[in-house]
C-alpha cells in the first residue's frame, strides 16, 4: 500500500483555500485541487500528490467550476405550470410528482410507466448506487438506458464468456509492449472499461518501448501517436478478428499458456474459424490479407501484447461479435489474465456491479424473458434496445408507455429515435427528470428534481474501480455546501421515485426504511449479517454503503476481523488517494460460470456468425458515418461551460470529416455546408476536409443539436450544432445484444 508522502491539512467545506476533490467527470479519475476564493472557484488544478493521477487533469477538470457556478443550471426543484417553470420547495415537488404519477399508474398499471438513464449515473456515487433500487423494485417492467447505446455487447460477451457481465477485462496499459486499439480515441475520451490516468502518455510509453497499432476508419489523435495506423471499413472489425483467429489456428499459434486448463469450446472455435481466411475478408474490411496475418503473428510473438475494443466495437452492426472476438484473440494467444495483457480490475470496494443477477445465472442465457409490444424486440440481460423507447410511447394499446422518469441522461440527443421522442415527450401524461439542466430532453418535464452541483456532494468513483489498472480507492469531501441544507441529496430523490411506484404519495416514502432493506441485501451478498453492519452507523446513505462495500471487499477490515483494513474514515485521512497495487491475475476465482471454465465459444453468439458473413456479399455503400468524441464535450451536456466553449465560433467542433478524395467529388471544401441523408433523416452540417479519414467514411461528434425552444442552455444554444442521432436508423442495431449501431451507418452527402 502507498501512503502519499505529505498528508495535507483539510479546507473545511465551503472555506477559501485549496481543496482537493476528485473529477467525477471520466473515467481518468484525475485528482485535482480546487482553489476557491471569495467563495468562488478561482483556479483547478492537477494535483501532483494525487496517488493515482499525480498531477494530471484536462480542460474538463478545468471547467468543474463552470459547472457549479453556471447560471442557468437548476438549483431548485421546478415544476411546469400552464407551460411556465415555476420554483418550488422540495415538499412541493414531490406532491406534484404523486399528483402526476399515482393516476397514470392507477389507471394503466405500472407497466404504462418507465425510466430512461443516462451516463452521468455512472460516476454519482449517489445515483451509482441507488439507481439500483429504483430499477429493481419501482416494479417498472421495461427501462431504458445509455447502456444500449454503449457496452450492452460487451457485457453480453462476458456473460457468456466469463460468466459475470461486468467481468469485463482491460488491457494493461502499463506493463505491455504490443497495443492494438480498435475503435477507441483515448486521445478524446481519457479512456473507456479502462481506467487509466494521463492515458496518452502511458500509451505513447508504449509506442517507445513496443508499438502501437490504431486500426480506426479514422487517423485520430490517438492513431496520430502511435506506431501505425490501419484504416478499416466501419462495422467490419469482427470479419477481421476471425481472420486473425483463422491464422492463429491455420498457422499453430495458439498458445494458452496458463489458461489451458481453464477454458472450453478451443475445438468449436477452430472449427468455426476454419472458412475465414484473411483473403476472404480483405476486401470487406480493406485490410489485405498479408496485414491480417501479420497481427496475428505479432499477437502471437510478443510476450505482453493486448487487443483493446471500444465503442467503435461495440456501437456497431456486429457488436456482440467483435466484443467476445476481442477477447478470444487475447486468450488464444496467451494474454488474458496476465500483466501487459488483459487483466481484470481488482476494486476496492465491492460495487453493486458484482451483485448476483437473479435469472442470469450461468447456463440461463434465457435472452427474451419478455419482448416488447410493438417491434417485438428480446430484453437482453433485462434492456431492449433504447430505440425502442419512442414507439412504445407512441403506439396505443395495452401497456403504452405513459409516464417517463430520467435521471441523467439526455435521450432526445444521445439515442437513436431522439428527434421521434422530443415530438412525442410532450403526449406523456407525466414527465419526471432527476437532472440539473432544462436541456433537449427536460424541456419536455413536468417536474425537474436537480441533483447537487460536482461540487457540492462527497464523490468517489466506485464502478470505474472495476475497470482500473491499479486498486486504487479515493474518497472526497464536498467543496461547498448545498445552497439549502434541507435539500435531499440525489439518492433520496430516487428512494422517492420508487415509493411511489410502489404506491406511497413520494412525499410520505419512509426512505430509511427502504435504505436499511438496501443495506441489508448489500451485506447479505457480501457474506455479512445487515443489522450487524447498520448497528455501525447513526445514519445511512451512500456513506453508509461505501463503507459497508471498502470493508467487506478485498482490502476491507470486515468490521474488525482484519486489523489493518481499509475503511471510509481511513479514506477521509487520505485525500491523496491510497494505491492497494496493481491488479492481479484472478482466473479461476474471478469467474462466475458453474464449471469456473471460460466459454470460447458460446452458442449465442456463433449463431451471428451467418449474418457477418452475410455482411461481407453486401455491396459498398456510398459513404460510411461514424461517430466521434472530443476532448473539450461530454457527450451532450458540457457546451454550457464557457471554457470548453471558448474559440467555438470560427472554429466549430461539430463538422463532418470527410476525405479529399470524397469532398472533391461532391465540390465540397473546408466550411461549406453538406445535407447528410441517411434512411432515417437529414441535417446539414459544415465540412471539414481532412486525409486523417478512410475515403468512402465520414465522421461527427453526438451530442450536438441543441438551441431548441424552451431549453435554457444559454452558451449551448449559440453554438447549437446538428444531432447526428437524426441519421441514426432505429432498426440499425448488433442484433444479438439490441445495442445501437450508430457507427456504420450509409449516408449520402450532397452540397447544401
Ligand atoms: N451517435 C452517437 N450517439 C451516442 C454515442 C455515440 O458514440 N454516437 N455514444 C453513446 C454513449 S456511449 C453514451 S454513454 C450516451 C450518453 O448519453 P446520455 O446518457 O443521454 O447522457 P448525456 O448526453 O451525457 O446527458 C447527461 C444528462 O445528465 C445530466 N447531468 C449531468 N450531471 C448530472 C448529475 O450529477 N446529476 C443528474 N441528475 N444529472 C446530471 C445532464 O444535464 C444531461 O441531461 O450517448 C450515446 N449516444
Ligand atoms: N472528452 C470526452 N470524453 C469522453 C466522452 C465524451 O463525450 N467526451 N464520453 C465518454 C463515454 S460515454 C464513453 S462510452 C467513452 C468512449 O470512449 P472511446 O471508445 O475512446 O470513444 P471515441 O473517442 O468516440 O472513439 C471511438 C473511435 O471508434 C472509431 N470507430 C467508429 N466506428 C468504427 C468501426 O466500425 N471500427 C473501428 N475499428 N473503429 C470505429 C471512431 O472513428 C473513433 O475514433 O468516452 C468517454 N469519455
Ligand atoms: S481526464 Fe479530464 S474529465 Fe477525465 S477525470 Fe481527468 S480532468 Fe476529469
Ligand atoms: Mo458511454
């Protein structure tokens, strides 16, 4: 364990000084020093003490003052009346919100009622915890999420694979030599399932010692730092990996090493992979076959090598593919579970993504426990794809959904089908938004319920531990205190939802109740009696529960069992972070299938293996849409911050990259605005002209759309930007796991 050298005297909340205060903005976890001043946020830097993020952040880190101190965000709770924002107290609220509910759920049932969450949920400690509760027992048959636009497929594979379906490994950036990245720009992103500090720098160590390979449609920043860059035509990434997998068998490269004994299906597998040959997929992929090979080869003869997937892998047509191909490569060739390969995060606290999922158990893949009424569509691991949302709002019948709650997320921008829910958000009986902004989405809210500003809760990052190189754990204080301390902090808010969806008025919900029955199932999984555990603490909440997780995880002190275990009250003397390691090897105690065996070969998912090789008699299409990120966006919520904004006119970040080649045939240059038409829509969006693309692809950002009537995003909406979602086909997903395509897509460009 690394105790950080100089422990530094605490700012009490609220006060003038330096206080230091973990980024809950990505998955870096950058720790950073907030220096306030007269109340004010005056400066944020990196904290060079910090334990893990030793002094890095980015400009994102930089704006958390923006964030907290930006005028238009929401303060107190609102409601709408005769079309009109009113603030009201929080008694108030809560009365409206049982007013609006309890008749739609009196009238249709539950079933009429659903939940849309977003990605902010992930890195909340209030709402990473208790959204659990509302999703689990609010008795909401079908809820909705980011997730379907995210990593549904991969953690469709390691269910099937691992038998857990966050057991999702991560490439150890730190000690490997050999890096294939696939459809990841940690450039922009900071890193994704892999939780790295100052990650290009850690990646350009690599291109030092070892190499680096981008295999990208697009030359990105990230492509631009490394050893290679392979162009790929979008949505082809699995045609290449069996390839690859074709020549690891073909050419008697398959080496387990220490895996031998502990996976099943190598026969299935070689023999699934006997027709795909490099040559057979050069040209769907335009990667030639020698190319395909030869990563294969290096895979195969180098001693830490590891194959990295991301978003680009997973929001595509064969998602679910590519996700479980990934990590076939790296188990063939020796590279899971071991240092410089991909391990799997060994988290500080036991986070609730580690809970038993009654009904998922191994063996009992029963994907289409239920389907949804009007496209008939499979739940997968309890989602349907978020696309979905919009029809079933909008086709009446039995179980029409009637009544949407949103918490964090922004679904009129960020999903497939966004620009069909914003003219449909508005024939809801009842809309309620837990969320700190009147943006795309909320607009349409009856009640918007606002969650504290980053700076005014306690934050520690607790799901991005089960994705980081090293068992890490910090915990921070608030910066300042809520404007009104009476106001209920986020969980509370959700504790509330469930109420009443259960039935109880929202203002009457006896929240420690449902918390103590919280807590008591989060003991029980952790093999530690509840009213043991609760007898512990004056009070309960997501403190309670992070101590009650540090300390029957792997470090913990068990409540005295072990003497020099971790606890909250030892995180809060540590404001530095404390570093348990890096992790360590965990096959076979890690997996959760019946046997302790990984599955290479699941059925379910080589039952796609037909409609890949479909793909690959499909005719070129015209152009190609992709999806980007960039450094200074988050998805759709931060161009409200003036610093990430700044230098934005004349220098407009939501444009259509686009190849020379391709924009010389249509007579388009740098600024000229283009009409991209997919089969689901049309937006014009201005034209930057690059090299840095594959020819026959074209790119932009989501997130961008916003200066819409009744939003009060008063920077956003100056530099509004098209939502690329309006060309993102609802039908256009990896069918086994629902998740969007929203990479892939055939546009055309035309000349506006
Ligand atoms: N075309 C295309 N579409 C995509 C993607 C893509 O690559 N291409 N990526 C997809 C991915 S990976 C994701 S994760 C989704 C993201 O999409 P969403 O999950 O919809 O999230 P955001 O767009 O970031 O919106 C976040 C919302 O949370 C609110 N918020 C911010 N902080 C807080 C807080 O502390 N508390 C509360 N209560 N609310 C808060 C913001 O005001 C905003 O309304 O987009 C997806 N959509
Ligand atoms: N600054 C910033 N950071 C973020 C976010 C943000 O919006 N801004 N969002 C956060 C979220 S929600 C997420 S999920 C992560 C995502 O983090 P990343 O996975 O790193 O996402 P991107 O930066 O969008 O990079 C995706 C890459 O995939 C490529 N790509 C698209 N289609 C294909 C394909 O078919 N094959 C291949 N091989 N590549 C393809 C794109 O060209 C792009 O370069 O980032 C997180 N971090
Ligand atoms: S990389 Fe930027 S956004 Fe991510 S945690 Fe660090 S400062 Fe925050
Ligand atoms: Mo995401």
């Amino acid at each position: 364990m690394t105790i950080p050298p100089k422990p530094l005297p605490l700012v009490p909340v609220g006060a003038d000084g330096r206080h230091l205060h973990q980024c809950p903005l990505c998955e870096a976890m950058c720790g950073l020093e907030i220096h306030v001043e007269g109340g004010r946020v005056a400066r944020v830097r990196g904290n060079p003490d910090d334990v893990w993020s030793k002094g890095y952040m980015c400009p994102k880190g930089a704006s958390l003052g923006d964030l907290h101190h930006d005028p238009d965000r929401v303060r107190r709770p609102l409601v709408k009346v005769e079309g009109r924002w009113r603030e009201v107290d929080w008694d108030t609220a809560f009365r409206r919100c049982t007013q609006l509910l309890a008749p739609v759920i009196e009238r249709h049932g539950i079933a009429a009622v659903t939940s849309f969450t977003g990605q902010p949920t992930a890195h909340t400690l209030g709402l990473s915890r208790y959204i659990h509760v509302l999703l689990g027992m609010s008795g909401m048959p079908t809820s909705y999420s980011s997730g379907t636009v995210d990593q549904w497929p991969k953690n469709l594979s390691s269910h099937l694979m691992y038998g857990g379906w966050w057991t999702i490994p991560v490439p150890d950036i730190e000690r490997t030599d050999l890096l294939i990245i696939m459809g990841a720009n940690p450039a922009a992103s900071q890193g994704s399932l892999l939780a790295a500090p100052d990650i290009m720098s850690t990646i350009g160590e690599i291109a030092g010692r070892g190499t680096v390979i981008v295999i990208d449609p697009v030359r990105t920043k990230t492509a631009a730092r490394a050893s290679e860059w392979i162009p790929i035509v979008p949505g082809t990434d699995a045609a290449l990996l069996l390839a690859v997998v074709h020549t690891l068998f073909a050419e008697d490269l398959v080496e387990l090493g220490a895996l031998a004994g502990h996976v099943e299906g190598l026969e299935v597998l070689r023999e699934v992979a006997v027709d795909w040959h490099p040559e057979r997929v050069a040209e769907t992929t335009g990667v030639p076959a020698e190319r395909i090979r030869a990563l294969a080869r290096q895979l195969a003869g180098t001693d830490r090598a590891v194959v990295y997937g991301r978003i680009g892998l997973c929001n595509q047509e064969f998602g679910s593919l590519c996700s479980w191909l990934v990590d076939v490569v790296n188990i063939l060739t020796g590279h899971l579970d071991r240092p410089g390969g991909a391990m799997f995060g060994r988290p500080v606290l036991r986070s609730l993504l580690h809970s038993p999922q009654p009904g998922l158990e191994d063996g009992k893949a029963l994907f289409g426990r239920w389907r949804t009424r009007v496209r008939d569509a499979p739940e997968v691991l309890g989602q349907v794809p978020v696309a979905c949302l919009a029809e079933e709002i909008e086709t009446p019948g039995e179980g029409q959904i009637r009544a949407l709650i949103t918490v964090a997320g922004n679904p009129v921008l960020s999903a497939p089908s966004g620009e069909q829910l914003d003219r449909l958000l508005p024939t809801l009986e009842a809309m309620i938004c837990v969320d700190n902004a009147i943006n795309e989405t909320t607009r349409h809210a009856d009640v918007i319920l606002p969650g504290l500003s980053p700076l005014e809760r306690a934050h520690l990052d607790d799901l991005q531990l089960s994705f980081a190189l090293r068992s890490i754990a910090n915990y921070s204080a608030p910066v300042f205190d809520p404007p009104d301390p009476e106001r209920p902090d986020e969980w509370e808010i959700l504790l509330r939802l469930t109420g009443l969806c259960q039935g109880t008025p929202a203002e009457s919900v006896d929240i420690a109740a449902i918390d103590d029955g919280f807590t008591d199932y989060v003991a029980y999984t952790l093999g530690l009696d509840g009213a043991f555990v609760r007898s512990h603490y004056e009070r309960g909440g997501p403190e309670r529960m992070v101590d009650l997780t540090l300390r029957g995880g792997p470090f913990g002190d068990r409540y005295g069992e072990r003497s020099d275990g971790v606890s909250l009250e030892m995180l809060e003397r540590e404001p530095n972070g404390v570093d348990f390691g890096p992790t360590v090897a965990q096959i076979p105690g890690i997996l959760g299938t019946a046997d302790h065996k990984i599955r290479l070969a699941p059925r379910y998912l080589l039952d796609d293996i037909p409609r890949l090789a479909r793909r690959l008699r499909r005719p070129a299409a015209e152009l190609l849409l992709v999806s980007r990120r960039d450094l200074r966006s988050n998805n759709s919520w931060m161009h409200n911050a003036p610093n990430l904004m700044r230098g934005m006119t004349g220098n407009n970040r939501c444009t259509l990259l686009i190849h020379t080649d391709d924009a010389g045939a249509r007579g388009l240059s740098t600024g000229d605005v283009a009409v991209v038409r997919s089969e689901a829509g049309c937006i014009d969006v201005p034209v930057e002209v690059t090299d840095d693309i594959k020819s026959g692809v074209v790119s932009m950002p989501h997130g961008w759309g916003h200066g819409r009537e009744g939003s009060r995003l008063t920077i956003a909406n100056q530099h509004p930007g098209a939502n690329t979602n309006a060309l993102s086909p609802p039908l256009f997903i990896d069918d086994p796991s629902g998740n969007a395509a929203v990479n892939g897509i055939p546009v055309t460009v035309t000349r506006s």
